[in-house]
C-alpha cells in the first residue's frame, strides 16, 4: 500500500541519484528521468529498505554523471531503468529541464470553457469569414443599414454556428477516442517488494516505466525491448497501425539484458535521442551496471501502437510516452498544396476587389457632384428634404455635410456591390471538392481488388489539378511493376542455369523436409533447373558442386528473412513462410528452400538451415545491412565446421568492385555475360560472392564492429566504414536474375496517357538496362524510337554528351518536317527520341548551369528514362521541369524513396502497395495501382477541372450580372439629371 | 457422391465469397456514384443550330412587327407648361411665385389633338428630375399606419415628417406623401367641359389591402413647411386614390402618373382647354412638368422599345440561321469547326 502511495501519490520523490542534479542545471535542456531505483535516497519509498543488488549509490550516480558528461550530443533524453528485488519502482521522475510527456495523449484541441472563444478565432483565420464580418459590421450602422440589421448577420451566424457544431462534433469525438485510448491498460512491474506486473491504465505509464506485452497486445508507449518470451530475444510486431505495412517485423533484445527476467532485477540507463518524427531511426544506447555499454537501435525498439505477434510476451522500458511517441509526432496531415485554378482564382479576386472600390468610387463621386451641383436646392427639394422641421429648432435630416455624405455613400456602395468579391464562392468550391472527391473514392473504376483497397483523396484541394497534368513522373519499382519478385534464374560459377519450368504440386520436384513425423515445406513454389538440381545433389565433391552449394547457403544465410511456420489443416503438414522486408530476399530464399537449402529457424545469434535434409546451425556473427551507398549486404557466419565466412550479396556495379579479379577471370566473364543477359530481359540481378575469414581478420573485424556499433553518433558511417573493409577480396559465386512482374494494365495505361499528350517520364534506381527493358516491356520505348543515352563520370563528359544530344536532337527535329511531308498519311513520319540518362550524370547536370541544356533536351524527347537516381534526385528532375514550365506535374511512386518527388510535384500520388506508406503518407491521393491514372486523369481530372472552372466562371458572371445591374442603374438615375 | 461433394464444395465458396464482400471495400455500384445517370447535353450539330436559329427568327418578328404597329396606333398628346405657366413678370424668379400662396396659379392651355383619340383618353402628369427613388425619400413612410387605424403611432420610418412639432402623429406619414402632386387639370372642347373621371386609378389591389378604410388623414400638411397636396380629412385614404397612385414611388427619375381618364372621342385637330392649377413646385430643383393625353393598346402606352427589340433580336437571328444554311451549303467543315469551337467555350 505504502509502495503504492510512494509511486502514484507523491509528486515529488526526491532525486534518486545524487550526481546527476549538477550536471543537469548544468545543461537544462536535457530530460532527465529516472527510475528511483536507489533506497538509501529515495525516503519515499520505504518499501525499498535492503536492497541486497543494490551497488553503491555513489559510485552509480557518479558513473550517471561521467556519461553524461561524456554525451556530445546537447539533444539527449536520459531514461533511468532501476529495478531490483525489493525494490519499488518509483514514478518516473522529471528531470531539471524540460520533462517527458505522461502517457496521456490528447488530440482533442478544445476543453468546455475554450471551446467558444477558440473556435471562433480559428473560424475567423479565413478571410472569408472577416469579410463577411466587416459587412454585416457595416450592416449594423443606422445610416448604412441597406439590408436589414439581422437580415445580414444571419448567413455569417448560420454558417459559425454549423462549422462549430461540426468542430464540437468532432472535437468529442476526439476527446471520446482520447479517453478510450488513455484508459487501456498495460501490464507494468509494479512497485511492491515483490516485483510484479500489474494492469496499469496508459495515462498513467510515465517514461522509465517497464512494460510488459502479450501476445497480440498494442504498445502503450515507444519502448525499448529488454526481454522477450523467445530465449534468443526476437519479437515479432505487426506495426499496421503505423505504416501500414501487414507484415511482421522482427525486433531484438540485446543479449546483455535478456538474461534477467525484470522480476530478477535489472539497472541500467538509457541515453536516446529528444522524440523526433523518424519511424525508422533510433539511436540510443544502454549503460549496463558493470559500466557496460550497449548500443540500441531501430531493431531494438516497438513503437506506440505497434502489435505484439507471434510471442507470448515481451517486457521492455517505456522511452517516449504520450505525445513524445513517433507515432503521436507523425500525426499530423500531408502538406497542403493550392491547385493552380484556386491560385489564379485569388488573382482574379484581388482583380474584382479593384473593380469594387471603382465602381464604389465612380458612385460616391457622382453623388458628390450631384450634392455639389444641387447643393442650394437640397433644402426645398420634395424628395431630399435637408431639413427637419418637426421638431421646435430647425436641424438637418440625416445629412452631415457633402463630404460625410459622399464616405457614407461609399459605405453603402461596399454594402451593396459587397457580393462582387465572390467569398462564398470559396466555400462553395469547398463543397463541390468534397462531392468530387466522393465520387472519385467512390469510383468502381478505382478500386483495387487485390489490394481491397478503395482510391484515397487525401489532399481535398487540388482535385481539378487532376486534369491539367502533362507530365507523370513516375517511380518503376512497385508502380508500374509489381514488385512481387520471382526467382528466375542463376548463374554459378559461370554456368548459366535458366532452364526452369513451372513447378507443379503434385511433383516431387519441390521441397519438404522432414521434422520428426511432420512435413515442412516453403510457402510459395520457385521454378527450379532440373540440371541445377541434379548438381547440388549428386555434385558432391566437384569443383562445381561445391560452388553451388556454397551459392545457395549464401542465399540461405546471407538475409533478414525470419522463417515462420504455419499450421495447415494437414497436422503433418507444415508450411514455412518467410517474412521480411526485402521482396527480393524473399524471392531468394524460397529459391534456395526450393533447391534444398530451407531457413528453418533465425535468431539474432544464428539460423538453422536445412542443407539437403541436414539441419545444420550457423552462427551468425555480424550483419552489414544493406545500404544505398554500398548497394550491398553481408554477412559473416560461422560454420558448423569452425571456419568463419564472409557472404555478400549486391548489385553488380558495387559487386565487381570488391571481387578479386586475379582468380577465376572466366567466371566473371562468364558471369558478366550471364548478368548482361538476364537484365535485358528486365531481370534485376544480384551477384554473390563469399570469403573465408582468417582468425586475425575476423578478430579485428570484430573488435571494430563492437566498436561501430555501439558509438551513439555516426554509427551509421562507422558501420559503412567497418563493411567496406572486410568486403573485399571476394570469391565470385555466381548471380541470380530476378523478375520484377508488370503490374496489370501498364502498357495500356502508358499508351492512353501518350494519346492524351501526357509526357511520361520514369524514374527508377534500378540500373540502365534494366530500365531500358522495363521500358520496352511497358510500351514506354519503341524499337523505332532513337535513344540518346547519357551516361558520364565526369562535369566535362557530361557538358559534351549533352551537347552532342543537342546537335543531334536539332539534326533530327530538322529532318523530321521533311519525314512529316513525305509521311502525312501516317502521322508518325517524325523520328521520337527518347533519352536515357543515369543518376551518375545527373550529379553534375542538375543543380549546375547544365540542366537547362538537360531540359532543352529533354523537353524534345517523347520519353525520358532516369535511372540509378537518388531520392533526391528525383525531386530535383520533377523541379527541373516544373521551374521552367507552366505545365502540371505529377509524381507517382510507392516507396519511402518516391517521398521527396511526390511533395516536390503538383500533384502527388502514392500507390499502396508493398514498400510500406510512407510514400501514401506524403501524398495527395493514394491507389492501388498503376493504371488507374488513366480514368483519373482523363475521366476525373477533366470533368473536375471542366465543372470547377465552369462554376468559377459561372460565379463570376453571376455576380457581375447582379452587381452591374445595380450599378448601371444608379449610373442611369444619376445621368438623367 | 459426386453431387453431395460437387454442393458442399459450392457451399463453401459461398461462405467464403460472402465473407469476402463483408471485408472488401469496394464501393457499392449506382449509377449516381458511378456517374451513370442518364443526361442529355444537345449537340451543337448544324441542324439543330440553324433550326434553333431560324425558329427564334420566326417567332420574334411577328411579335415585333405587331408590338410596333401598336404601339404606332397609339395617340399621345404632351405639354409642357412650368415654364409657360409663369407669368411674364415673375419668371425670374420663379421659386417666389411658386412659393407665394396669393398669387394667381391658373393657367390656360390650348391643346391640338393631332389625330382622332378614342376614349378612353388616359391622362397623365409627367415629371421630370424628380427622384422619387431617391433612398431617404422611399424609405419615409410607414405602410403599418397607412394599413391601419390602430397602427397610427408608428411614424418611426417616416423622419422627418413623422410627428408635427407637437409630438402628434401625421397620418399619412413620411416624405412621400407629404410631397403629394397637387396640380389640377380642368378640360373642355369647343367651349364644352370634358369631364375626368377619377375613380379606379389606382391599384385595387392597393386600395383594399395597403390603404386602410378607417385610416383618415390627421395632422396632415400642418407643419411649417408645406411639401403639395392637403388632403380631406372626411375621407378615409382607402378613398384617396391620386394619393395612393403618388405613393407607388417610380424607379426612374422621369414618370408618368396616371391623373384620370376622359372617357369621349376626341376627334382629329380637335382643340382642347386645360385650365391649370400650377402649384406643384418643381423650380426649387429644376424639375419639368408635363401633361400627356394618350390613348391605349393592348401592349400599353406609346412604346417602341419592345417592338424594336423584338425585331433585333429574330432579325439577328434569322440573319445568322441564313449564313449558316449558306455556310452549310458551300463549306460544311468549316461550320462543324467552328460550332465545335462555341461548344468548347461554352463548356
């Protein structure tokens, strides 16, 4: 009970670590919080009396306060996690600075009491809504009053009041959500003597907090896993909620603290970054007790939200809680973007604003000359009458003066021509947006079935938008190909193996192995060679045998895949699928299950493989992700037999560099060949090559792996620099060609939105030719277009190849009338080009004098083909474009790598697919497939476009209809005098 | 055998398919969402165009051809007397004589009728530069008080002829009636009075629903600055219809009120006698005084702008509906172009 009190009543325990208040107020602006994991400071707790693991508290707060101080980093979040038999958790405890947010999150923006007086200040943000205050203001004045008083507060009241009923609606509806959400509950080891998790409400779950999962259970909070129910320390999490992606990711404990359970006691501090909005970034390291050192990163973390699957529980500490959540930080909406029409719309207001104050002008000065002109008459004169005799003293009828006179008179004009500024037509477009979006998300027509997704309009203000574009920039991977992979064919050891035929169930042909008295088999079927087969089975000791053994461990081992067994309604049949992030690995993996060698099982110490019938268990003792600078991944296992060995795997390009060339020169040759091949085939191609680690090299790999891992600043370059310096010196394996499947209906997509006069231009980062047959296979290029192909290394190369594509262009364009002439008929006498440039060249065209001779060229080809092209390089061709036109564009694309492109554009459009959300979450519409632009832009785009512009236009001529006539006819009245 | 395992096999599809449309998002097919619902946008086709055309041209010229021989067929007689109406000696200062209440206003006026008018004769006073659409003058009244006997405080709309100094109500209220015309025209032919009837000038409708039968006129014209006409306080306003036609406020400067109607043929070169009773003053502001006799028609008064409208409007496009069956003749591309071309800029 006391322990109770001491951790939910009292505000303010004091600080469990002495070292660290100096240090703090020396820099305020770290969080500080903790875990009174200390009894002998912590006189709040009486309940941790006799902590028996409990090291000095001196020498911890002292070791607290030299790491902090060793902590470059200004922007550091300290997280205390203190708990020892015994001992009770304390509430977590704010630092000096800034503290962390509670748990509790709130989305709703107004309490009872600000409703009013806020939503009526966000109301009043919009221009609309002032203008209409300011006339019924003038509205209110007695001499003004041209309409009646309440007459013209009605409208502005009517619509306040709908958009607060509308803002309180929701606004509970968030707060309802809000309460719904805080008021779960999570286990948390509880504070008591005899450590336990309790059922916790999430308002209540403070940073430091450790929390415990169960399977299927939601994360209350950013946390760092300690302990998972596996005894390697994997957890699965379905992070759905978050990006949207459906399969599991695999998160990891570290070693170090997944040998004690909570309950067991543990103590460390955390060092995080301050919340940021990265998803897919964490750096933050763990101080062990022993002064040990752990580094944490984005594997080690579960963020809010994310399920538990696949585990029976998983305990870890809370390091971002509320509103500090990545998710919470990544809440807010896409950037808005103003459609063109509107843009030109507000011209045309400001324009009409002009002509209003004229027309008020022209009004008021022809009432001051007819008040000067009759000034001496406006006393007797029946139908003006200046003076009111009524009353005993003589004293003027609502007149103040021909000056006074003539200001009122321009009010008045205001008020009543007040209708020439089409405010309500802004309100009006609003609506006819929201219908248009309605029909599009309600188009058949744009429904993916296999998706089962429905097309999203995101952005609500730039449907018209839809119909001007005339240029698509679109990604390749994921958008107009599937990227569903299927392992085609390999190459090993220079023979080039791609004879296979479709596999068939019923055949012997695929693969099971046996465990005990059940059947495991790989989920998805590969084509195999028979003659490959045949090799890895009877090959035995062959030099070639070997090879291709050695080939398709590679396969097996070098990866992230996590194998995942599935029941089947055949108890003695067992389906093992393979979850991961990469759909090539994916590819590569079942290709080697399909060829005998089943992952079985991964953890984050080694994998169990089934080499041809014999499990075998593989240490694996480092893994170099894949990263875009290197275009490669490795791995480095230790064998059954007690060597170590290095396997990578890569694109060709950064392959060949780190292979040694001094031996088996045919075999490259061969496989260059092979690799050639395959990629005209539209294949994407990956080499492997292996290397045998000497005691030496791997102890020194190892030690500065340690190292780069655990460093909590440029972790990421140290690891780069750790793999680049053993991957080298390789033994080529072989290769492997993997076809990337067109989604449905691209070609036929391309060739409407061709006809349409819509220029497509793709961007991609895969390699040339790649591309290039990619390009053919959708229709994109034909076999009679000319290419011109940039390709260069360096400013001057590129400077001359762009000059050369010029000249040539010229040639062309000048034969062309001519080939137009002799060909009227046929209409297609005119040579097309298409130009082909790779992201190499692009690093020295654009954002340099040369990108205006880029765009020269480019804007005189019908296709243009970018590939091996950064992110950001992508951003800056669509800018290319749209700095130098008036014309519309448009970005398309699926991955976190199409991001920065699909903002850069007009319009932005995400497609849903297997790269994750990201890119839908940056873009203004999303959909499932490619194909779909063609009803969207030709059918939606045009008649958004056409209605909007005719209800624009509309709008105007029915205000000036209805303003001039009133003008005209006091222009009227006033000439006849 | 086969059948049983051939139905529980399509039974199970069934479940499933149902399963699968309860998750799937598809959206549910209609016309309306779809935007499938039947329309009809007419084509600019040259048929229809030159048909539409020719039909308008058709229709509009008869109309106009007949509005204008009416409105030829109609007989207006107009004087104009402020100026002639002051004595030699005084029209320098005409505000004198018009404001001096001991001076003589009758004036005598000799008409020719220029052709034969059949009654009944319509006759009007006309004025000229007088706003009566001016906004403080239409906002002064108060048609509560004018509906209603009981209403007769509500004088609030009518500054600043409301109350006269005293604080009583003026009944009619307001500016526009207080500058009630009080010209009046006496007629006779060859030495023979020509009698006006007055009554049914006005709106029926306004008699009966916006001049209240038990409302009299009080306080009327009492103040210290007299703006026309007095009204006889014995009979209720309902009754009084010159001030009910004087109270419909014209939205142009330049009007005609109904005065009364002669109800004899005046026959051609005819000379008629006005006596008038010159007291309205329009010379403080510049204003003009007319008098118009007029015969009717089926279309009004004397009015060619309809006629003439009317005939512009089929000329043009009987005009237009021939150069297109020419065009359509000789050069029927280039009309389809160009029709295209209108239907584009319409949409």
């Amino acid at each position: 009970m006391a322990a109770n009190l001491g951790l939910f009543s009292d505000p303010s325990p004091p600080p469990p670590i002495s070292g660290h208040v100096p240090s703090s107020r020396r820099r305020p602006s770290h969080d500080r919080i903790s875990f009174a994991p200390d009894s002998s400071h912590s006189a709040s707790s009486p309940s941790a009396l006799g902590v028996p693991a409990r090291h000095g508290s001196r020498a911890e707060s002292e070791r607290l306060a030299a790491s902090q101080r060793d902590l470059p980093d200004e922007d550091a979040r300290l997280v205390v996690v203190g708990d020892a038999p015994g001992t009770a958790e304390a509430a977590a405890r704010l630092g000096l600075g800034v503290g962390p947010a509670g748990n509790a999150v709130r989305t709703g923006k107004y309490s009872v009491l600000s409703f009013l007086p806020r939503n009526l200040f966000e109301q009043f943000r919009r221009v609309a809504y002032v203008y209409f205050l300011v006339i019924a203001v003038l509205n209110q004045l007695p001499q003004l009053a041209v309409f009646g008083r309440g007459a013209s507060l009605l409208p502005l009241a009517f619509v306040l009041f709908v958009t607060a009923l509308k803002d309180a609606y929701e606004d509970f509806r968030r707060h309802r959500s809000d309460r719904l959400e805080n008021n779960r509950s999570s286990l948390v080891l509880g504070p008591s003597p005899l450590p336990r998790f309790l059922p916790k409400p999430w308002k209540r779950i403070r940073v430091g907090d450790v929390v415990k999962l169960l399977a299927d259970d939601p994360a209350p909070a950013d946390m760092v896993l300690l302990s998972t129910s596996d005894p390697t320390g994997v957890a699965y999490v379905r992070t759905t909620n978050l990006d949207g992606e459906s399969n599991l990711k695999s998160r990891y404990a570290k070693q170090e603290t997944l040998a004690r359970t909570p309950e067991d006691g543990f103590a460390g501090v955390i060092r995080c970054e301050r919340p940021n909005r990265n998803i897919y970034g964490f750096h933050a390291n763990l101080e062990l007790r022993g002064g040990r050192r752990v580094s944490l990163g984005p594997s080690n973390i579960v963020l809010r939200g994310c399920e538990l699957k696949n585990t029976a529980w998983a305990v870890g500490v809370v390091v971002y809680a509320g509103k500090d959540t990545k998710v919470m930080l990544n809440s807010s909406g896409a950037p808005s973007k103003r459609s063109r029409l509107e843009t030109r719309m507000n011209r045309e207001t400001l324009f009409l604003s002009v002509f209003l104050l004229a027309m008020c002008l022209i009004v008021c000065t022809l009432n001051g000359i007819w008040l000067v002109v009759h000034q001496n008459e406006l006393e007797l004169m029946q139908f003006f009458r200046k003076r009111d005799y009524s009353g005993g003293d003589e004293k003027n009828y609502n007149y103040y003066g021909i000056a006074m006179t003539v200001f009122i008179i321009f009010l008045m004009a205001v008020i009543v021509f007040q209708i020439m500024i089409p405010i309500s037509l802004y309100i009006s477009m609003e609506l006819v947006r929201l219908g248009q979006a309605y029909f599009m998300t309600r188009d058949t027509n744009l429904y993916d079935e296999s998706s089962n997704l429905r097309f999203q309009c995101r952005a609500l203000n730039i449907n018209e938008d839809l119909g001007q574009i005339k240029y698509i920039f679109s990604d390749k991977t994921g958008t107009l190909t599937e990227n569903k992979m299927e392992f085609q064919c390999a190459t090993v050891g220079g023979v080039d193996y791609s004879g296979g035929k479709a596999p068939s169930p019923i055949e012997t042909g695929f693969y099971s192995i046996v465990v005990g008295d059940q059947f495991w088999r790989p989920k998805m079927l590969v084509k195999t060679d028979p003659e490959l087969a045949k090799l890895l089975r009877n090959g035995g000791e062959t030099e070639e045998g070997k090879c291709a053994r050695e080939f398709f461990l590679a396969l097996a081992a070098c990866n992230t895949i996590v194998p995942l067994i599935l029941e089947t309604p055949d108890p003695k049949q067992k389906l093992i699928d393979y979850q991961g992030e990469s759909p090539d690995e994916q590819a590569l993996v079942y290709a080697a299950a399909a060829y005998g060698f089943v992952l079985v099982e991964r953890t984050s110490g080694y994998i169990v493989i089934d080499v041809l019938g014999d499990r075998q268990r593989f240490d694996v003792l480092g893994l170099h992700e894949f990263d875009s600078d290197r275009k490669r991944m490795s791995v480095i296992i230790g064998c059954p037999d007690k060597t170590v060995k290095l396997y990578v795997k890569g694109a060709d390009n950064s392959m060949f560099g780190v292979i040694d060339k001094s031996i088996n020169l045919d075999i490259i040759r061969a496989t260059e060949t092979h690799l050639h091949n395959y990629s005209s085939l539209g294949l994407r191609t990956l080499v492997v090559g292996t290397r045998k680690l000497s005691r030496t090299e791997f102890e020194e790999w190892q030690s500065a792996y340690e190292k780069a891992s655990t460093a909590l600043l440029g972790r990421a370059g140290l690891l780069r620099t750790v793999a680049t310096d053993i991957e080298r010196n390789l033994h080529i394996l072989g290769a492997t060609g993997i076809e990337d499947k067109l989604q449905k209906g691209v070609p036929e997509a391309i060739e409407s939105l061709r006809q349409a006069g819509i220029k497509v231009w793709v961007l991609t980062g895969d390699k040339q030719e790649t591309a290039i047959s990619i390009g053919y296979s959708c229709k994109l290029l034909t076999r009679e277009m000319t290419q011109i192909i940039i390709n260069s290394y360096s400013r001057e190369a590129c400077r001359k190849s762009l000059e050369d594509a010029m000249a040539m262009c010229n040639k062309l364009t000048e034969l062309s009338p001519m080939a137009q002439s002799s060909t009227t008929a046929a209409g297609s006498g005119r040579i097309r080009l298409a130009l082909i440039i790779d992201g190499n060249s692009l690093v020295y065209i654009l954002e340099t004098d040369l990108q205006e001779e880029l765009f020269g060229i480019a804007s005189k080809c019908d296709v243009v083909l970018c590939c091996r092209v950064a992110p950001l390089q992508k951003a800056g061709i669509v800018a290319l474009v749209k700095h130098r036109t008036d014309d519309m564009t448009l970005a398309i694309g699926d991955g976190a790598n199409d991001v920065s492109m699909i903002q850069m554009a007009d319009v932005g459009i995400g497609i849903s697919g297997q790269e994750g959300r990201q890119a839908v979450m940056a873009s203004d519409f999303s959909m499932g497939q490619f194909r779909f632009l063609v009803p969207l832009l030709l059918v939606h785009g045009h008649w958004n476009y056409q209605r909007m512009g005719y209800m624009i236009l509309y709008n105007f001529y029915k205000n000036a209809a209805f303003v001039l006539v009133l003008f005209w006819y006091m222009q009227l009245v006033h000439e006849d005098k | 055998m086969n059948s049983k395992a051939g139905s529980t096999f399509g039974s199970d599809g069934a479940t499933d398919s149902s399963a699968a449309r309860r998750n799937s998002k598809k959206p549910k097919y209609s016309k309306f969402t779809q935007q499938e619902l039947p329309a009809c946008k007419p084509l600019l086709t040259p048929g229809i165009v030159i048909s539409t055309f020719a039909l308008i041209g058709i229709i509009f010229i008869p109309i106009g051809l007949a509005s204008l021989s009416a409105s030829e067929h109609v007989v207006e007689l107009v004087d104009r007397y402020d100026a002639d109406c002051v004595p030699q000696h005084l029209r320098d200062d005409k505000l004198a004589f018009i404001q001096n209440s001991q001076t003589n206003k009758t004036c005598t006026r000799r008409l020719i009728v220029p052709k034969q008018m059949s009654s009944p004769i319509q006759v009007y006073y006309q004025l000229d530069n007088f706003y009566q659409n001016h906004r403080r003058y239409v906002k002064s009244r108060s048609d509560k008080q004018l509906k209603s006997k009981s209403s007769e405080r509500e004088t609030k709309t009518c500054e600043p002829e409301g109350t006269t100094g005293d604080g009583l109500a003026i009944v009619p209220c307001g500016l526009i009636a207080w500058s009630l015309f009080n010209d009046t025209y006496s007629f006779s032919a060859n030495s023979k009075s020509l009698q006006v009837n007055k009554k049914d000038i006005a709106w029926q409708s306004d008699k009966k629903h916006k001049f209240g039968s038990d409302v009299y006129p009080k306080n009327f014209q009492s103040g210290g600055l007299i703006g026309g006409a007095s009204l006889n306080a014995s009979i209720p306003l309902s009754e009084q219809e010159d001030l009910i036609v004087w109270m419909r406020t014209a939205a142009l400067p330049t009007f005609r009120k109904l005065y009364g109607r002669i109800e004899v043929d005046l026959e051609a070169n005819e000379e008629i006698t006005v006596v008038i009773q010159n007291n309205y003053n329009t010379y403080s502001f510049g204003g003009k005084k007319k008098l118009v006799l007029s015969t009717t028609s089926w279309i009004g008064g004397k009015n060619n702008f309809l006629g003439v409208a009317y005939l512009t409007v089929g000329g043009l496009c009987l005009f237009l509906a021939m150069g297109f069956i020419l065009l359509y003749v000789f050069k029927p591309s280039n009309l389809i172009s160009w029709l295209y071309c209108g239907l584009s800029l319409r949409l």
